[in-house]
C-alpha cells in the first residue's frame, strides 16, 4: 500500500479488524449504486471517502433544483446536469484514486446485467419499487448481496438482503407500493444512507455482522431505532423462479 493510502485512510486502517487488509479489500472492490439522489448522494460520498475503489452510478434524471435539500453531490451550478454525471464530478474531485462509472440510463430488465454484472455488492438508493424488485431479481440471480433503504420524512428502513441467507426484497414487499412523492429531510436521508454506507463497508472489509434477515427502523420523531426479524416467503415469485433449489 502506498503512502498516500496510508496517510488518507489511516484512521480507519487502525480500527480493530481493518487494518491495510482491509483497506486493500476496498481498494479492489466494485459497487453498484442504483440512484445518485438523496440515499445515493450520502452512500456514494461515504464509499468513495473510505477508499472503495471502484463506484458504478446508474440515474436516468437531472439535477432539480427541489432536489437540493437532501442530494449532496449536487448543487446549484448542476441544475440541468444529469444525476450522474453531476455525481462523478464530485467524487473523482473529492477522491481521485478511485474509479467512477456514471451511467445515465434508466435501469431496466434489459440493462441490468450490463450496469452490473461482476459487482461486489449493490445498493439500493431508489425511490420505487418497480425497479427495486428489477435489482433484486439480478440480485438473487447472481447470489449478489442487495442493501435496501427507504425514506419517508424524518423516518428510515435499511436492511441487508441476500438469498438463500436472507428473504429477498420482494419477501418482504410482495407487491410494488404506489409511486408517491414523499416529504423528505435531508438530515433522515443522512442518516438511513450513512447506515447504508456503514453496511456496505462492514460487508467489503469482513469486519462484522450485517443486517441479514433484520430490517433496522428509525423514527426520527423520537430519535427510536427497532428491529423486525424478516422471514422467507414460501410463495415469494423470484423465490420460485431464480432460487429453485431452495
């Protein structure tokens, strides 16, 4: 490891279990981030700070201005700019060591495999569950680990998803919930994708237990966090269709 590397991430290379090993893990891993919004905004600054060396962004929308209150890669200057792009301008200048793939493109069936294939991990930082279940159909296909968050006002969900060791995402929401435009604080959106980030980095470096088989909540009203113990839909479609051995 060069000296640069071990001056940057020196902090986290003392934590118990990190060390240059697991900065070096980073260093070779690839992640998918599905969204450079609010959620992908707060995740993709996290991962490219900590030194994951390469980050693949997918986001078919531009930078809006009602956008600002909670998407950090952007700002004013990038109204008009595609997500994206704006996201891949911010993190190469932030941390140029690492590798930065923006796609801007809808993230369909037919497009999955392409935007993902041969990741790491993939990180949902979506805001409809149309395209969530598109992820973890590829997911589950690829026996590839799907971290799953949602935001609503001041309140938060994350979970660590991957069959056959968890209930994949359409276990858990057997149906797709109705598209909405939700009240978001940028602060929640903070929060939920920090421990999105920190799920992400525990998972790459090996250092600890994840939330398999947990959805972690978090009311932000009376600042509670609780967790739901996750069960396997017998009946769950990709269950029958991907996973069949199960």
């Amino acid at each position: 490891m060069q000296a640069y590397d071990l001056e940057r991430y020196k902090r986290q290379i003392a934590l118990e279990n990190w060390g240059e090993q697991g900065q070096a893990k980073l260093a070779a891993a690839s992640v998918f981030i599905a969204g450079a919004g609010g959620l992908g905004s707060v995740v993709a600054f996290y991962l490219a700070s900590a030194g994951v060396g390469t980050l693949r962004i997918a986001d078919r929308d531009r930078v809006e201005l009602s956008n600002l209150n909670r998407q950090t890669l952007h700002n004013d200057a990038r109204i008009g700019v595609p997500k994206a792009e704006s996201a891949l301008q911010t993190l190469t200048a932030f941390n140029s060591s690492i590798n930065v793939i923006a796609s801007v493109v809808e993230i369909t069936a037919g497009n999955i495999d392409a935007l993902a294939s041969g990741v790491d991990l993939v990180i949902d930082c979506l805001d409809n569950f149309e395209t969530r279940f598109i992820l973890n159909e590829f997911c589950c296909r690829q026996n590839i680990p799907l971290i799953h968050a949602g935001v609503w006002g001041i309140s938060g969900q994350v979970t660590f998803i991957h069959p056959p060791q968890t209930p994949c995402l359409r276990c858990i929401f057997p149906r797709s919930l109705p598209k909405s435009s939700p009240p978001v604080v940028g602060a929640s959106v903070g929060i939920i994708g920090s421990i999105q980030a920190l799920e992400a980095l525990k998972y790459l470096t090996g250092i600890g237990p994840s939330l398999k088989g947990r959805m972690l909540s978090f009311d932000g009203s009376d600042m509670s966090i609780s967790h739901l113990k996750l069960t396997r839909n017998n009946n769950c479609p990709v269950r029958k269709q991907i996973q069949p051995q199960q």
